[in-house]
C-alpha cells in the first residue's frame, strides 16, 4: 500500500508541475471522443465527419473552459440534425434550450456532464456518471445527469425514426413527424427507468457523501451502485422492460472500480488518526471532526561508496612500489644464503 500511495503522489506531483500541458489534452481527447461518438450515431451531416472538422473543434475548445465542450457538442448535434430534418431540429433546439435554462439556474458550470452521458454509454459504461458526480458535485448535480440520459435517448429514437424523418417521398405532414419523435420517447419507460435511476443514486451517494462517518466518501460510493442496481432489477420487473442483466451487472461492477479509483486519486485520508476539536468564539460553539490526510514523503536517495574506488594512476603506483619491495626481499633473501 505505501508504494501505491507514493505512486499516487508521485503522479499528482507530476500533475501539479505539468497541469498547463496536462488539463488541454485531457479537454481534447474527451471532446474528441464526443464528436466521433455523435459522428457515429447520427452522422448525417459529410462535412461534420471530416477529420479536419473532427480534430480542428477540439484544438481550439482545450484552450478554452469545460461549458465549450458542451456547446460545441451541441452545434454537432443540430448540424446533423439539420441535415436529416427540420423537425428533429426544432426539437432538439427545444431541448437544448430547457437544459440550458434549468442547468445554468440551478447548477453553472457543470455542463460538460450532459456530453458525457452519451459518451459513457457508449463506452457501457453509463453507470459510472452518477457516482462520480454524486462524489464530486452538488446537491443540484442530478439535473445535467438527468438530462445527459435524456439526450442519449433523444439521439437513439431519432436514429431509429431516420429513415422516416429523412424520407420525402412519404405522404406526411410536420405534425405527424413531430408526433413520430415524440412518441418514440413517450413510448420508451426504460428511458423514464434511466433517468430516475441515475438522479436517485446521484442524489444518494451526494447526501451518503457528506455524512461526518468514517469512510462516508468510501461507504457513498458503495450504497450508490448497489442502490443503481436495485432500482434496474425492480424496475425492470415492475415495468416489464427488458434489460441487459448481463451488461447491467458488469457495467455496474466496473463503474464502481472507475470511481474507487476516481476518489482514491482525488481523496487518501487516514481515518486511524481522526481527531475531534472544540472551540468556540463569542457567538458560536465549533466542533470540528478533522482527518489527516495521507501524504508519501518520497525517499530520498543517497549512494555512499564504502570502499571508494582507486584511482587508476595511484593504482599503478602502488603496484610498482610492491613490485620493488618484492625484488629488495628477494635481493635480501639471495644475500643471506650466501
């Protein structure tokens, strides 16, 4: 355990001095990731695909805050979109705007969640969003979460109804493709599954989270995917939705290991030397729970040579004054016998 915890701060030092250079590929790599998972699900729109477009978005949004990731996602969206119909434009603008309006009421900065959503279950790995943001957001945090859900099934229905939408030929008005849209997400209850699910483990492992218990962050993060998974198997019985028990439970199992590790590089505390204080000052008495954290002092290394190498030159000196007292032992020894 010491040398993981001195690999850990040995990484955070590392983190800490190149964090300049760190943090904009970081930004790069993961909006990169979100364009081509967008290109990939609802790519209608050639020029959006191209590698120019695909690389070129990302360079300039890692120089710029998390919220451009967002938007620049969102742009994607719409020109797909576009290219596909109007109706499913205007709808996605619609959504757009709601999620816009409530986030930045309740919860400024922390859009880069909605863009995630997606990415995270096409990776299967949706169920790592919730604990992670119940770990590291607020008690608003739920609100992005839900409506990252929401747009990943939002891209999913239009992508099944494309080949309905995108057809002109059909003898159709506008209203009846707004009302195909809708009705493919009003006709979704593993959609309305998803979102309670993920805003309720969200909402828990926030609140388990504050707790003043030892190992709550710990202790959260446990009672949070257990919780998830609870809620897929009763809901899935209760709504007669069909669902992957497979995936489920293996996406569950290593979510949960993403977000140990995710809080183990964040928080290492020592909860054996916890120590409780109280003060207090004219108007208030303080009681403070305070729990060392756990820092690695790296050794330092010092080689110290016990038998210090000879110096060539004075080794050969050496040498030569042994050689002549042999030979003056000898000369003496050949003396003596005669």
């Amino acid at each position: 355990m010491d040398k993981v915890l001195e690999i850990r701060q040995r990484l955070k030092g590392l983190y800490e001095q190149y964090d300049l250079y760190i943090l904009p590929v970081v930004k790069f790599l993961v909006l990169l990731a979100v364009l081509l998972a967008i290109n990939s699900t609802i790519g209608y729109r050639e020029f959006l695909t191209k590698w120019m477009i695909v690389v070129l978005v990302p360079l300039i949004c890692c120089l710029l805050p998390w919220g451009a990731m967002t938007f620049a996602a969102a742009v994607f969206l719409v020109g797909h979109l576009s290219a596909l119909s109007w109706e499913a434009t205007v709808l996605a603008c619609v959504f757009m705007f709601l999620a816009a309006m409530v986030h930045y009421l309740f919860l400024p900065g922390f859009s880069v969640v909605i863009a995630l959503v997606p990415l995270a279950f096409l990776l299967k790995i949706p169920y790592v969003i919730p604990l992670a943001v119940g770990l590291t957001g607020g008690v608003t945090s739920f609100i992005p979460v839900g409506f990252g859900v929401f747009a990943y099934y939002f891209a999913t229905c239009i992508q099944r109804s494309a080949g309905f939408l995108a057809d002109s030929a059909v003898n159709t008005d506008s209203l009846q493709r707004f009302v195909q849209v809708l009705a493919g997400l009003r006709d979704n209850p593993l959609m309305y599954l998803t979102i309670v699910s993920f805003c309720v483990t969200t909402l828990l492992v926030y609140g388990v989270r504050k707790l003043s218990a030892d190992y709550a962050p710990y202790i959260a993060l446990a009672a949070g995917g257990i919780a998830n998974l609870l809620m897929f198997l009763a809901g899935g019985f209760l709504l007669n939705v069909s669902i992957p028990y497979v995936s489920l439970f293996v996406g569950s199992l290593i979510s949960i290991c993403l977000a140990f590790i995710a809080l183990f590089w964040v928080l290492a505390v020592d909860y054996s030397r916890t120590e409780y204080i109280q003060y207090e000052d004219d108007e208030y008495v303080y009681y403070v729970k305070a729990v060392p954290k756990i820092n690695v002092t790296q050794p330092d290394i010092k080689v110290q040579e016990i038998n210090p190498r000879v110096d060539e030159d004075a080794g050969d000196d050496i040498r030569e004054a042994l050689d002549m007292l042999d030979s003056m032992e000898k000369e003496e020894n050949g003396q003596e016998k005669d």
